[in-house]
C-alpha cells in the first residue's frame, strides 16, 4: 500500500479477505484472510495448490476510515 504513490502505508490498521471463485465446476470456492507482510506494508494470503488458473477474486478490503469493506474485481487469466 502506498500513499497517494509516494510513500509506503503500514497496513496493521487494514482489515482485509478474498473470495475466489475457480472456473473448474469440481473446486471449491475458497476463503482466506490477508495478513500483514513482516514489512507490515503488504497485506497477503496464499492459495496453493486448492485453484487452478483461471479463477477470479472478490476482495473485500476494509480501510481504517470507512466503515464498510470496499469491493475489488480481480480477474486471474491462464497460466502463461
């Protein structure tokens, strides 16, 4: 996270999880958390091997100033 593109953000204040959605009918939405990087300026899960590509990402951060999570569309192509 950076402020205003100058300046990394400390992210212990944000809040944060993503929902995946795989494109294969036999994998399983999955859930995770994002925690804080050692840094503590990136906020960051692993998948694993549980998701194959292409899959696509809600993730719902919730920044310390609002009071309710903000959506983000992601969208994960196939493996080049």
């Amino acid at each position: 996270m950076y402020k205003a593109f100058t300046e990394h953000i400390h992210v212990d204040r944000f809040r944060a999880f993503a929902h995946v959605f795989p494109s294969m009918e036999d994998e399983l939405d999955i859930i995770r958390f994002l925690s804080p990087s050692n840094g503590g300026t990136v906020l960051a899960t692993a998948f694993g091997d549980a998701v194959s590509r292409p899959f696509q990402i809600e993730l719902y951060v919730k920044f310390p100033e609002s009071n309710e999570p903000q959506l983000f569309n992601i969208i994960v192509g196939p493996a080049p």
